[in-house]
C-alpha cells in the first residue's frame, strides 16, 4: 500500500488555510466528516471545500499519519465545511 494510502486510511485529515497572514489550520477525522470510503475524501492539495474564519476560501488539505504535525491542534472552530 502506498504512505499516501496508508495515511488517508487513518483518516486524520489536516486543513491549512492559504490566506495570506491566516495561520489557522484545523486538524479534522475524515471518517466522521465523509464516511469509511476515501474515495467521498477530498484530494490532499489546494481545495475551495473549506471556508477559514478568517474568511479565506482557499486551503491546502493534506493526511497525517501515527502523529499530526507538531503545529497542528485540535480545533473545530478553526475552519468550518463551506459546503
């Protein structure tokens, strides 16, 4: 199974908005947001699903394996589904 594989099987999914100065990133469980199957995930790179607090609509998704990234922290508010 390839490391990209292996990772969206655990399902830890990362959203970093791209605004400009916007440091909010959200550290989210893909399984209870779109269901067990990865094919209903988004795509790790830039997507428009996302909307930031800080109003940007532009975000960088990628997964997280074992142990999210050290700046990571869990924060539901950080950025909502824009639907």
């Amino acid at each position: 199974m390839a490391e990209t594989q292996l990772d969206m099987s655990r399902g830890r999914m990362v959203v970093r908005c791209l605004s400009p100065g916007c440091v909010h990133v959200a550290l989210l469980d893909a399984r209870t947001l779109f269901g067990s199957t990865t094919r209903d995930w988004p795509t790790a790179g830039t997507s428009q699903r996302f909307r930031c607090v800080c109003g940007g609509r532009e975000s960088r998704i990628s997964y997280a394996g074992e142990a999210a990234p050290v700046e990571t922290r869990d924060a539901p508010d950080a950025i909502h589904l824009w639907g």
